[in-house]
C-alpha cells in the first residue's frame, strides 16, 4: 500500500474512528485501525465488536492494499507531524514508513487478515433527520441514561418511531427524559440504542443541517453521516412503558426563570455536595420559591420570584438530578409541575410540547 494525504484530512478520519476502538481488550487487533485504499479513496474503520466506525477520505492512492496499525500509535505521531502532506508505504516485513518533509517513522503493522468485519446491517427500518435536530435529541436526554448494569435495557435511549415523529427517552429510575421530534419515515418500531453508542454519534455529527440516515435492523442500528457510517448492535429486552410513568395531573405549577434557577441550584450544590445525599430543598409560598442546602461546612438559601398555581409546598430533589436538565433545557422560562412532595415532578420549557423532564423527588425530614 501507498498513499498520499494530508495531516488535517489524515487526522479528522483518525479521531472520527478511534471513538470506537476500547481502552481495554483482550483481543489486540482491536487495538488497532484497519486502513484500506483503492480508487482513490481511504477507508479507516475502528471496533469494540459493540459499535464500529468507518470513515471515508479522498486521498492519492498509488498501490491499493489494506493494513493495521496502532490506533495509539498513529493518532500520536500523525498530530505531531507538521501541517503538510503525509506520505504512507508498506516496506519489507511487516513495517510501514511514514513520512513528512523532514520526519520519518516506521512502525509494526497488525495482520489486517485478523481484523473483524463490521455487521451488515439488513435495513429494514429506517428514519432521516437533521444532523442538528439529532444532536440536540442526543443532548437532552442522554445524560439521563443509567450507568446500572443489573438492568442493561436502562442503559440505552428508547426510539420510539410512530409516523413522522421519533420520541427518544431515557431514565434510570431516578428521572426521565423524553424529547419528540418530526422525522422524514414510513414504518412504526421501536428500538433501544446503547447509550454509549448516542454518546460517540453525538460527538460526530455537528450542526449541520445535513440528512442523517438511520437503518435499523432486528438487532442492529446503522447511522450514515455524510462519509462516515456507525454499527452499534441494539439492547435487547422490553423498554418500560414511559407514557404511564407520566403524570396526568398536577396540583401545584410554577413558571419560573430558567437561568436564574440553574444559577441558584448551582450555588445551592455546593453545600450540596457535602452531604450525603447531595440534595437540596425548595420551600414554595405563594410567589416566593426558597432554595436550600445544609452540610457540616455550611448551609444556603436562596430566593426566587415565581409565578403559582395551587397550594404551598415543600419538596426536596438530588442536586445533580435537577441541574442536569437545568443545563440543556432551552427557553427563558420553565414551568415545573408538583402533586406532592413524594410524587414525581415535571419540567418543561414553556410553549414547547417536545420536551419534557420528569425526576422524582428526594425524602427529607420537614421542618417543624
């Protein structure tokens, strides 16, 4: 094999593949970045066997082959080679030279025979969105993923497709997050997607206003963005049935200031963070919302105008649960929805029905 290309267009395939290659494996060849050029173009595909990655670049192909190396190896030298063309050469054994202006290296190849193909994925289902709208579904709602492997289906985000709309959710027993968009589709399914797998296509795609197409097989998912392709397998199991987790009702709702909210959260947290619940408190009187946290090193308090319906409360939540959505929700004011103080509660923008957070609230002992 030998090839001609440059550091930045090199590079930008390295890093899109190497979000799928594990820092710990007990097969080597997944260690490494399988490069394979013909006609003009470089293929650079990376896999955990979980989710792979392949991206493809225009590049001077002056003898087609296929080889292995180092994903380590070669994401460190290609960034620290200077912004020039890069020259790539199988020679004698089982090395590679690679070189630009003055710099030269050679390393070991891995036996690209070894390495595994990605699944093909069979497109029975598929649905089309922006690569924007993908990224902010991905954003406001894959922090609440659980991390618990005792209940693998909650580790991934549910697609839910019906019509021209995609609902994605996550929860982990603690909150949820549910975000509705428009899609370009013609099939009803449903199919959850390892949240780690959301985690790697969000950092790809951009904000573009690009097609992302999206296939779904039986036990696969595929994303094409632009020149770059994702194969995750998908969770198998029966995702919770979120819509009955929704209230239906409500007896108490504020509107309040989005930032000033977050603002007073996150000096609430600091106290927080100490104690062993990491919780804060809200005491709710008429037009007055009153933040608070306590911790051997201190306590705060905090006031906020609100607007109201129904009656006073007091409710306690999980500091991190509540300024989690705080940070992606959009809008300059949220409604937030109570039943009672051991019901869960409802966050959403105001005047958008796409978006909803729901987090159940913490037990603390009322004041007397």
């Amino acid at each position: 094999m030998k090839i001609i290309t440059t550091k930045s267009i090199l590079l930008e395939s390295i890093n899109i593949v190497q979000k799928a290659v594990p820092s710990k494996t007990t097969l080597p060849i997944l260690e490494g970045i399988l490069f394979d050029a013909k006609g003009g173009k470089l293929k650079l595909t990376a896999t955990d066997l979980e989710i792979g990655i392949e991206t493809v670049s225009n590049v001077d192909v002056i003898e087609p082959g296929k080889i292995v190396l180092s994903s380590r190896m070669i994401g460190d030298i290609v960034r620290k080679l200077p912004d020039s063309d890069i020259e790539i050469e199988t020679s004698e054994g089982n090395l590679v030279s690679i070189k630009s202006e003055g710099s030269k290296f050679k390393i070991v190849t891995l036996p690209y025979e070894e390495y595994p193909e990605l699944p093909a994925v069979k497109k029975e289902s598929g649905i089309v969105l922006k690569q924007n709208i993908l990224k902010e579904m991905i954003r406001k709602t894959i922090f609440a993923v659980s991390f618990d492997e005792v209940r693998p289906i909650l580790t991934g985000v549910l697609f839910d497709v019906s019509g021209n709309e995609l609902t994605m959710v996550a929860l982990d027993g603690f909150r949820m997050a549910v975000k509705k968009n428009s899609i370009i589709n013609d099939n009803n399914f449903r199919a959850v997607i390892p949240g780690k797998t959301l985690t790697e296509i969000g950092k790809i795609i951009n904000e573009k206003e690009e097609n992302v197409n999206i296939y779904f097989s039986k036990n696969h998912i595929q994303v094409q963005i632009e020149d770059t392709i994702i194969v995750s397998r998908l969770l198998e199991g029966e995702f919770i049935n979120y819509k009955q987790i929704i209230p239906s009702e409500y007896k108490i709702k504020i509107k309040v200031s989005s930032n000033l909210l977050m603002e007073a959260c996150d000096r609430a947290a600091l106290f927080a963070r100490d104690s062993s619940n990491n919780m804060i408190k809200f005491e709710i009187n008429e037009d007055l919302m009153v933040i608070m946290s306590n911790s051997q090193n201190g306590d705060v308090h905090e006031e906020l105008q609100i607007q109201k319906e129904g009656n006073d409360i007091e409710i306690a939540f999980n500091a991190k649960y509540f300024i989690d959505v705080l940070k992606v929700i959009e809008g300059e004011e949220i409604t937030i929805e109570f039943t009672t103080n051991v019901s869960p509660s409802i966050i959403r923008p105001i005047n958008n029905e796409d978006y909803l957070y729901l987090v159940l609230p913490a037990r603390f002992k009322k004041n007397n």
